[in-house]
C-alpha cells in the first residue's frame, strides 16, 4: 500500500478553492480554510497527535467547504463526496477517508464530534467567536447569508447568534481555556445591543 500524497492532496483542493468558490461567499471565501489551518494546528500541538494525525487533520480542513464549490446547503455531505471521489486518486485508504469523512462532518451545525480530532476541527471552525476579531468576521458571515439566506434583517441576525452562542460549547481544553471567556463577552454584548 503507498503512503497518501497527504501535501499534495491538500494542495489540490486547496487550489480549487480559491479558483472554484463563489465571490459572493465572504465568510466561506478562500481566506476562511487557511485560518482554521491555522488554528487547528495550535490546538493539535497542546493536544499531542501523532504525524500521522497532523496530516490527516490537515487534509480534513482543506476540504471541509469544499462542498461550497457545488452546494450551500449540506455542504459538508458534497465534501465528504468529492473526499471519497478525490482522495483515493492520491493513495488514500478508506479507512483514511472515513477518519476525513468524520472530521468534515463533525464542523455541521450543531457540532456533535465523536472523537479527538473531530474535536478539533471542530473547534478550529468556530475559533473565531472567541476572538478579537470575531465583529468583521461574523459581519462578513452576516453579508453572505444576505445573499444565501435572505436574511437582511439585523436584529434577526443577532437573535440567531446569541441563540447559536448560548448552546455553542468548545470540546478541546485549548479552546475552552484560551476561546470561552471572550465567546462569552461577545455573547454578552449581542444582548446587551437589543436590551433597553
């Protein structure tokens, strides 16, 4: 059996994005993959995965949203299908593929991950609610389901945040310690925006 091209895989679909996904996604845009790479990579680190785990995390994320591409609705389930259809093309197993599956299904709102690594990529999803820069991105969130949702109304949007983070929780201890406090102002400050 080859080794998965793990690296190649990723830059694949990576590609893809950024040349395949709609203008009109400006939440879910090319820029949003690479931060949740980002992120995930901090939380594995204080979480201890193995090489082997890294990578297969690594192409979990990149293909996530690649379902954007086709669909929005149930994207998750599209990338799951293009994961099955592309991945054995770069000598992935299906047991590798099952494990991305899992992973690319555990970021479906609402969230329930099973195991470690869904955990992650999980959280790394989500991470920036409990940023500083939570307002552009959840404002660029709010701009794309303008478009994809037909939801214009701002209170409206507020009320389906504050809903979404009250019953959001984080799974990894990383994002618990270093993401909760800050979910939880910004949380604070939606209601306070609409209570007179």
């Amino acid at each position: 059996m080859q080794t998965p091209a793990f690296e190649t895989a990723e830059k694949y679909i990576l590609n893809r994005l950024n040349k395949e996904l709609s203008p009109a996604l400006s939440y879910h845009g090319p820029h949003h993959t690479p931060d949740v790479m980002k992120e995930a990579m901090k939380i594995a680190a204080e979480e201890k995965l193995t090489p082997e785990e890294i990578k297969l995390l690594r192409v979990a994320i990149a293909f996530h949203d690649a379902g954007f591409i086709y669909v929005y609705q149930n994207h998750e389930e599209k990338g799951c299908e293009m994961a099955k259809e592309i991945l054995p093309g770069f000598n992935f197993s299906e047991k590798d593929i099952e494990l991305i599956c899992g992973m690319i299904m555990a970021t479906k709102i609402p969230q329930s991950p099973k195991n470690k690594l869904e955990k992650i990529i999980g959280d790394a999803d989500l991470d920036y609610l409990g940023r500083e820069d939570v307002y552009p991105i959840a404002h660029s969130l709010f701009d794309e389901l303008k478009t994809y949702a037909n939801l214009t109304d701002e209170k409206k949007w507020d009320e389906i945040q504050i809903n979404f983070l009250k019953n959001h929780v984080y799974h990894t201890s990383y994002s618990q310690k270093k993401r909760r406090s800050k979910k939880n102002q910004y949380l604070q400050k939606l209601i306070k925006k609409w209570t007179v």
